[in-house]
C-alpha cells in the first residue's frame, strides 16, 4: 500500500535515480549562509516547495527486487497541481510508466486527492484507494509522504533522523532514517539528492522494509507548466476492464481487495 501511494504522491514534486544522466550546471552555486547545512538545505526546500503550483517531469524509474534477484526500469511521466488554497488545498497528480525500450504505457496512476487510483494495462484492472485524512492544507501525516509533501523543516528533523553526507558542486546528499516502528514498516533507510540551484530534489532512492530498491531520477522538471485540472479526474471504466477497491485495515501488512460495486467512484465510460 505505502509504495502505491508514495509512488504517485511523491511523483509530483519529488522524483529521481542515477544522477549521471544529468548534465551538471556550467556555474556552481554558492554556499549557503546563515543556518547549519543541513538546517539551510530543509529550510530551502520547504520554501521552495510552498512556491510550487504545478510541475511536469520527465522520469526513470529502477526497482530492485531482492528475493528474485531482477531489476526493472521504466520510463514516462509525472504531473503536479496544487489545487486550492489555504485549508481547502489538495495536491493533484498523475503518472503514467512504461517499461523501457516498449512504447506501450503499463502503469497510470491518479492522484485526487481523496483517492488514488493505479491502472495496470496488463492485468486490465483498476485499483482504488481511499487516501487518509489529511490535516488542514497537507497530505497525510501517518508516512514518509509527509515528509516530501510540505512538512515543515523543523517538524522533518523531529520525526526522522536526518544527516546531511556529502555536498559537492551541484548536489546536497540527504540521509533519511526511521524513527518509529510505523516509519521503519515503510522503509528502512532512503536518500534525497537536492539539486543547489533551485533546492529541488534530483534524486530518490529509498530501501523498503523487504529490502527491495526503488530509484526515482528525473532528469527533466518544469514548474509552472498549465495543466488541465481535468487531467486528475477519476479515470473512465475501459471496455473489458474491471476495478477493485483497496481497503486497509489497522495494522494490517497490505490492502485487501474487494471488486467495486454500485455507488463507487469509477463509473463506466458511456
């Protein structure tokens, strides 16, 4: 379930993987004043991050799968919108992955804001979750989503262990850390790479908790691009199609499946 929704939160502004794909820039930026590294880095970031309405991203996308020893790559793209204001904002996305070197798409994800919903072209099937409630103006607070969503620097330091491990001429390296025994059941260890020009990630890398990979690179993002609000809708039913809504019960490891009846949210397209 965490790596549903995180894979589509955390598309939306926050992406990444090898960052050698990446040309640097010509200039280096100059150091930052005033706080500690670190401190100045979060602090950054988060103002950054209040500045954005909307964004569009190119992405690669590596899993590592442990227990069968494989590696996956696919490619495609992530869209962001900020709807709203103040109490009453949701963050939008959307994202749609193929694997490398096919030029079918395999996954699509969309993000509502109340739910998030992931197609699979292969199986056929439409899966819908219901997002956790979130606090005033902020996605939910019970994950690592959290943290890339808009959480204050100051209340990141607080809730998870952070060390800033290398900087160099066009990168800051973020080490990410569990605290609690719900955090760590996400996720073991991860790493945000911020770009120091605009103090925007670059790269994602985080290990979950059964040891697999999954590495975000990004090589292109271009805030404040418009973008349709209709693009966030709830997808249409294709023909053939079947959906599945996603429950999660407390404490429990993964969602349970259950087929969609009448009155949910994805109706058929006429």
């Amino acid at each position: 379930m965490f790596h549903r929704i995180f894979t589509i939160l955390f598309i939306g502004v926050f992406i990444q993987s090898p960052l050698l794909s990446q040309s640097p820039p010509a200039i280096p930026t100059a150091p930052l004043a005033g706080p500690a590294p670190l401190e100045g880095y979060l602090q950054r970031w988060e103002q950054e991050m209040l500045r954005i309405q909307t964004l569009v991203a190119q992405l690669r996308l590596v899993e590592k799968d442990k227990t069968f020893q494989t590696v996956s790559t696919s490619i495609g793209v992530a869209k962001y919108m900020k709807a709203g204001s103040g109490q009453q904002s949701v963050n939008l996305a959307l994202l749609e992955l193929r694997k490398e070197n096919r030029n079918d798409p395999d996954r699509k994800f969309i993000c509502t804001g109340t739910y998030l919903y992931e197609m699979s072209y292969d199986q056929k099937v439409i899966r819908a979750f219901e997002l956790p409630k979130p606090k005033p103006g902020q996605v939910a607070d019970d994950n690592f989503l959290s943290f890339l969503f808009g959480m204050k620097a100051q209340d990141a330091k607080a809730r998870y262990d952070l060390k800033l491990s290398k900087e160099d001429q066009w990168y800051a390296y973020v080490e990410i850390a569990p605290r609690t025994p719900q955090d760590r059941a996400d996720f073991q260890r991860a790493r945000v790479v911020l770009n120091r020009t605009n103090f925007l990630p670059r790269q994602l890398w985080f290990e979950k908790s059964n040891g697999d990979e999954v590495t975000w690179d990004l090589p292109k993002l271009d805030p404040g691009l418009p973008i349709d609000r209709r693009e966030f809708d709830p997808p249409g039913l294709p023909q053939g199609w079947r959906v599945l809504q996603e429950t999660v019960k407390p404490g429990a490891a993964s969602p349970s499946a259950q087929p969609v009846g009448n009155g949910q949210p994805i109706k058929p397209k006429p």
